[in-house]
C-alpha cells in the first residue's frame, strides 16, 4: 500500500454497495476506509490495492504519496450525470477513524 502506514494499528473500516444502496457514490462493489492524520486525509483502498484520495487534504498530498482520486471512481449523479454523487458521508466515516481510540 503506497503512502500508508501498514502497520496493526492502522484502522480500516469497509464499507460496501450493500451498505449505502442506491446512495453508493463508487464504481467498485466495496473500499477499505482509512485516515492519515493529522489533518485528516479521507483515504479509501479498493480491492487492487489503489489508494484513493476523498477529501482536500488527502488531494493536496495524493502525487506525492502515488494515491489516486476518489473522483476516479465515483458514479455521476442520477439527477445531473455531469456532476459525480456525493461521498460526504463516506468522508467523515474515514475522518472519524483518526479519532478513534
């Protein structure tokens, strides 16, 4: 995994398609959330191991540590295909892991 820690104490939390329903904003079926602190970086890990970058903070460092962006795999909206769903939700889930004890 490019520009994570791996070590055991690197929370993950997945979440997937069947979680969300129709609110799922990503072309893959699941992703591993994480977060890189401080700042919190939103990241989310698909099953081919890419890292992908879901919030500011995260884009602003994502080419210096190789992650993609979470734009690359997010669905357009159904009400307007121009512009990508909202995964706001799926940020603070990954935020909220930099807090967690």
């Amino acid at each position: 995994m490019t520009g994570i820690n791996c070590a055991a104490d690197v929370k993950v939390h997945t979440v997937s398609s069947s979680d969300f329903g129709d609110a799922w904003p990503f072309t893959v079926e699941s992703v591993d959330l994480m977060c890189d602190g401080p700042s919190p970086k939103a990241l989310a890990r698909t099953a081919d191991g890419t890292v992908y970058a879901l919030n500011g903070s995260a884009r602003r460092i994502a080419n210096d540590r190789g992650w993609a962006d979470g734009f690359d795999i997010t669905k357009p909206s159904s009400t307007m295909p121009s512009v990508k769903m909202d995964y706001s939700d799926i940020v603070q889930i990954a935020q909220d892991l930099c807090s967690t004890p």
